[in-house]
C-alpha cells in the first residue's frame, strides 16, 4: 500500500492549493479527484466559466447600447450562443489543463476517484478500475459544496436547473425566474437578461446580497432594475409545476399574497451545501455541526488526530480565495511553518454590471458588534475615470474605526 505525507481529498481551490503548496515544502503528497478534470466547482462549473458568459454579455449589451455615443457604428449586433459557449468551454480547458500540469511540475500524485475515509490514516479511493487504499500522515478533507435544491421543487436538469446547467445553456429562454439574489443568482441572471431573457428574481429575505452593506446592495438593486430584471423582495416560492411548455411557480410575498407565474426556466440560487455525507467522516466520528459544516479548531484541525477541514466544508463564506488561503496555511502548519489566515482581508465581489465589492464589516454588524465608527462616502459621478467610462452610478464607503482610524470595512458599487 502506498503510502503519503498528506493526501487531499478534493481537487478544487482549497485542495488543489493545498497539495501544491505541501509539494513545495517537501511532503510526499497525493490528491484524490472524483471528477475527471481538477479544478472543482470554481474553475469547471463556476467562478470562470460564469465570468466568461458575463463579459461575452456585458459586451453585447455595449454594442448595442453605448458604442454610438463613442462615434462607433457596428449596425445590430448579436449573439451566436454556440460561439460563446465554445469560448467559455475553451476559456475552462486551458486553465484546468493549467492545473494538471502544476500537479506533474510539483511532483503530487493525482488519484481520480471517490476519496473516502476509512480511518484517521487510511483512504479509500473508489475508481472506475475497482477500489485501491492508501496511508496517510495526514488528510486534509476539501470537498467543497453543491447547490441546494429545494424539496419541493427538484432539480431535472431542463426546467429546474441549478447553476451548473444555467452555464451550458445552448438557447436564450424567453423567461427566467431565479430563486434567490445572491452572487450566483445576479451574475446568471444579468447575462440571461443581457442576451433577452425575461428575468425575475424572487429573494426572501428583505435585501439583494443579503451579506453586503444594505446601501450598496440597494444602488445595485436600481441599477439592474434598470436593465430590466424584475426583482420581488420578501418573497418566497412556495409551489412549482412542470409543465409541457414551463413552469407554473407560486410565490408569496411578506403580506401573505399569493400569485402565480409561468416560466421557461427557473434558476434555484438558493445557496450551496457542504459535500460533508458519503465520504466516511461519520463513520470514523468526525464532528460535523447542524448545518453540515465540519467543525474545526485554529489550526483547521477536525476532533480526529491528524484530519483537516478547508474550504466550503467548514464556516465561513463558501469562496474560492478563501479556501485557497486555508489550503496554504494547511500546508504549512504540516510542514512545522506557522500557517494563518486573516478572515477580516477576505474580500467578495458580485460579477454584475455595476459590480459589487466588499471586504471588512458591514455597517450593520458594527452597530451589533458595538464598535464606534466614522463612514466616509464618495460617489462615482464625480469621477473622472466614472465619467470616462459612461458608467457614473455607484460609490464607495469605508467605515473606521472612531478612535483609531484603522479601516474596518470598504464596501463599493460601479464599473469595474
């Protein structure tokens, strides 16, 4: 039986990094994938190939719509989804192939197949060509999430999707409602409504972007307002019906009023899960918490000797950087470094047009948390570049602290 340093069990951003970074510091390392390409959910199914469906979008949408200001005649542009989505696969192919060749260029082993736990120092790995084991010093678990699917209304891939089917589609729906006004559920939908979707979104909770600043989440509600998204607050689904030509969805709002509405598609956004079940961590007694987050101490360590959590698995906010930073710091403490990540630097960004961004405490939770601060806020049509791009809605705001002037959180909305 082979045997590691530190095996990985998961190949997205937190795990990927992590097996690199360890490399580098000298551990035998072996990185286990159940996927066919590395990269996880970010790089295959998320983060990239979103980022490129919003640019192909956001540059339909200048052509037609902001060119001829600039003296630019280029008659009625449109969009070849084929070609776009050919782009966006190209886009995601040579960064996961980017990363296979990291792997072999850092000497880690990659085992593809379903990593699962078998004991502290025992991994199982369950491949096409049968099930083979192998030991470990250390484990460090990144399985990353998956979207949540609501019960009564599951996902079948054409009428009900998720986000992952929302990036590959190969036809412009005429409708689309989308459950849920989080980062995914705004970046999907503005590139559908870009390209001439009918776009709803219902959120139920009273705020877009419910972890942002309450005021820069309203400038951007107006601003995509604007472009035409139809966006009901305080309002939750609560029935939906596949039919032969849509769907009939049902949804409420705060004062208890029910309405119906017909679909092409609906788009859950509703947030992620943890991939905490079916990897042997209850078996061996790993502390997993309500919410299916595997609990962990400073060092990221679980309640069994010499197994990590990164990543989506444990608290925190479900993104890519963050799991990377927590990848590094896992290589390092096992490689006797003082490995740390500072969660307060961590910043989010929402990929819409304008673009919200954030990183630091908002407003709201320095009021909870009682910190005495100063807010300063600067508005974009005073700004020269703002004015330059055609683009003036939007602004910033840093909150300080009021006796030490130490920055404690900067929230921004607008162009790039």
């Amino acid at each position: 039986m082979d045997r590691y340093d530190l095996v990985a069990i998961g190949a997205g951003p937190g795990g990927y990094v992590c097996a690199i970074r360890a490399a580098q510091l000298g551990l035998n390392v072996a990185l286990i994938e159940k996927n066919p390409t590395l990269g996880g959910t970010c790089l295959n199914i998320g983060c990239i190939p979103s980022k490129a469906l919003l640019e192909s979008s956001e540059l339909l949408v200048s052509a037609r719509d902001h060119f001829s200001v600039h003296g630019i005649s280029v008659g009625t542009p449109a969009i070849d989804i084929e070609t776009m989505q050919g782009r966006k696969t190209k886009i995601v192919e040579e960064l996961v192939g980017g990363v296979a060749m990291l792997m072999k260029k850092n000497k880690v082993t990659v085992l593809t197949g379903r990593g699962e736990l078998k004991a502290a120092d025992l991994v199982a790995v369950h491949g096409d060509d049968g099930t083979t084991e192998i030991g470990a010093s250390a484990v460090v678990l990144a399985m990353g999430s998956a979207a949540v699917e609501l019960p009564f209304m599951p996902f079948d891939g054409q009428r009900i999707i998720s986000s992952t089917e929302a990036l590959a589609l190969t036809k412009v729906p005429k409708s689309l409602l989308v459950v849920g006004a989080g980062a995914v559920g705004l970046e999907l939908g503005s590139v559908w409504a870009r390209l001439g979707a009918e776009v709803t979104v219902v959120e139920f909770l009273p705020q877009i972007t419910p972890f942002a600043d309450k005021q820069i989440a309203g400038s951007l509600q107006r601003s995509l307002a604007a472009q035409g998204l139809d966006i009901r607050l305080s309002t939750k689904v609560t029935a939906a019906k596949v039919l032969k030509t849509g769907v009939k969805v049902t949804v409420e709002n705060a004062k208890g009023e029910s309405g119906d509405l017909k679909v092409d598609t609906v788009l859950v956004a509703v947030g992620r899960r943890p991939v905490s079940s079916g990897t042997g961590l209850e078996a061996i007694g790993i502390t997993i918490n309500s919410g299916g987050r595997v609990t962990i101490d400073e060092q990221f360590r679980t309640n069994i000797p010499n197994v990590y959590a990164i990543g989506d698995l444990v608290e925190g906010p479900m993104l890519a950087h963050k799991a990377e930073d927590e990848g590094v710091a896992v290589a390092e403490i096992l490689a006797g470094k003082p490995g740390h990540v500072n969660y307060d630097v961590i910043p989010s960004v929402v990929y819409t047009d304008p673009e919200l961004a954030m990183v630091g405490q908002t407003e709201a939770q320095l009021k909870d948390a009682g910190i005495a601060f100063n807010t300063g806020r600067f508005m974009f049509r005073a700004n020269g570049r703002a004015k330059a791009l055609g683009q003036e809605e939007g602004m910033v705001k840093i909150l300080a602290d009021k006796t030490t002037d130490k920055i404690l959180g900067v929230h921004m909305v607008g162009p790039r």
